[in-house]
C-alpha cells in the first residue's frame, strides 16, 4: 500500500494540473470565448452586426471569441450550465434563472438614452372610456408573454396591489401585437414595455406600430407606468478567471464608446452604452416576482 500512494498522489496532482491546464484554454483558439446573443432580432441580423465586434475584442484582449445565437433565452441560459456560454446579454429574467440556477453573474448593464433601466406601462383604447386602474375591472386586457418583466409581471404586481379583476386575458407574445389589438379594438387595454419620449418622439411600444399606425399615440394612451425595471445585463459564467473577466469588461466598455460600436449594439439592442452592474441591481425585479407569487420554473415550461 505504501508504494501505491506515491503514484496515486503523482495522479492526482497530474490530473489537477490538467483540470488548470484546461481552464487556462479558456481563449485559445481551440476553446474560444464564446459570447451568446439572447434574440432580439432576426439571428442574421445579429450575426452580420457581431463579426467586427468579435474582431474588436479578439484584438483587445489577445483572446478568440465565437459567438451564438440560440432560438430563446431559456437556451442561454442553459448554455451556462453546459459551459457552453462564457458571456451573454440577456433580457432580466433570463438573468435571473441563470443566477439561481448556475450562478451566473451580472457585471455590465445596458444604457438606453442615457438610462439603466425601463418600465413596463398600462395601456388603453381611447374609446375604452378607461381612465383609472379600477375601470379595468372585467375588461379584456392582452399582455405580451408570460416570462416578460413589462409587458406581464409589473403590471400583474400593479392588479395585484390595487385588487384588480381583469376579464378575458391572453398572451400577445410580441409588444407590438399588444399595441395593435389595442388600436383594432381587439382588447380594452394592454400591458407593453414603456420609455419616456426622447428627441420630441415617443420611444415607448406605440413607437413600433407609428408606420403602419401614424395616429396610435392619439388611439392608444397610457393609464398607468409601472416601477423602474433595470436594463439588460451582460452576464460572465461562474468560474471565469478575473482576469479574463476584467479584460472581457474592458474591451466591452471600450468597443461600446466607438462609433462603430454604438451602431452595431443600436442594431441589436437599442444601446448606447453600458455600465457596471452587480447582481443586486435585479433585486427589485425579483421582489416584484416574490409579490405576484409567479413560479419562476412554471414560467419556463
């Protein structure tokens, strides 16, 4: 027995230093960064935007990066548990999942007009003859998706507080879907995302139907804006050296202050900029999930 340990102790120091080894890999050609998209738009869009980027950071950090763009965010947020995902920018629930579940960890945030964080808004027909929250009792209301911070679970904690009975609700998936079943007379009200109006515009979810519908914001007007809901997070996997955490942000902030970094987030996201965040910034987001007593894995199913 005593001659076995040597060898066996030679073994596992061995295989310990093939384990550092192979995290050490991280970047190399072979084990490149591996960035993922959550969708916002159509993937070619995302892809087509992102080659300079990967170029720009592979430059900066002395990395390789490869990027992704899974169908949803459940399959990011899936990808840090497979390691198949080192960073992401993701939408805040994902993020949230992602950091219960694998201990993902938000270390940038989105800026939109100069602002971290958006909100969620209640809106109504004009000719609904709605105008406080109580009027909606009965009435038939749309909100986007059942995983979405505006366009559901702000506006739920709203009836919830206010003891509010909506009639017949559904899910329109999409914001714009809302906006428009609102405008048809389709629904009474909706819930959408909301941002104040900028450039002497409106920038809330009106803005996406205004071509196909250039009197919506005479047609549809908001009743009530929900809390403040922090911006997107750009996300690092647990276990990610520091260091390496420490270039990736660098470069990313970096990137973000050029021109050219502007237009191709502007593309993706609709961001103009980026900062520090930390996982506490989405505790009032998962507050209000606490307060709708929303069961985050039913959600995923």
């Amino acid at each position: 027995m005593k001659i076995l340990k040597r060898p066996l102790i030679g073994l596992l120091l061995g295989l310990v230093c093939l384990s550092a080894f192979a995290e050490d890999k991280l970047g190399s050609r072979e084990n490149p960064v591996k960035i993922f998209f959550t969708p916002s738009v159509d993937s070619n869009t995302i892809t087509t935007n992102s080659v300079g980027f990967l170029k720009f950071m592979e430059k900066e950090t002395g990395y390789f990066f490869k990027s992704g763009v899974p169908s949803n965010y459940v399959a990011v947020v899936e990808a840090f548990g497979s390691n198949r995902a080192d960073v992401a920018v993701m939408n805040s629930f994902g993020y949230l999942l992602a950091n219960s579940k694998y201990g993902a960890e938000a270390k940038l945030k989105a800026l939109r007009h100069g602002k971290d964080y958006y909100a969620g808004a209640i809106y109504v027909s004009e000719k609904s003859g709605i105008k406080t929250l109580k009027d909606l009792n009965g009435k038939k209301f749309a909100f986007t998706d059942s995983s979405s911070t505006s366009g559901y679970l702000y506006p739920l904690k709203i009836f919830k507080d206010e003891n509010i009975k909506l009639g017949n609700t559904m899910f329109a998936i999409k914001h714009d879907n809302v906006i428009t079943m609102i405008y048809q007379g389709q629904v009474d009200a909706g819930a959408a995302f909301y941002s104040d109006a900028f450039g002497g515009s409106i920038k809330d979810a009106r803005e996406r139907v205004l071509t196909q519908f250039p009197d919506v914001e005479k047609k549809v007007k908001v009743l009530k804006i929900t809390d403040k809901i922090p911006n997107d997070p750009f996300v690092f996997r647990k276990g990610i050296a520091p260091e390496m955490s420490a270039k990736i942000i660098n470069a990313l902030v970096k990137y973000l202050g050029t021109e050219e970094g502007k237009t191709v987030f502007k593309n993706i996201y609709a961001i103009d900029g980026i900062v520090p965040a930390s996982n506490k910034d989405y505790d009032s987001l998962r507050a209000v999930i606490k307060a709708t007593g929303v069961n985050l894995g039913e959600l995923v199913k």
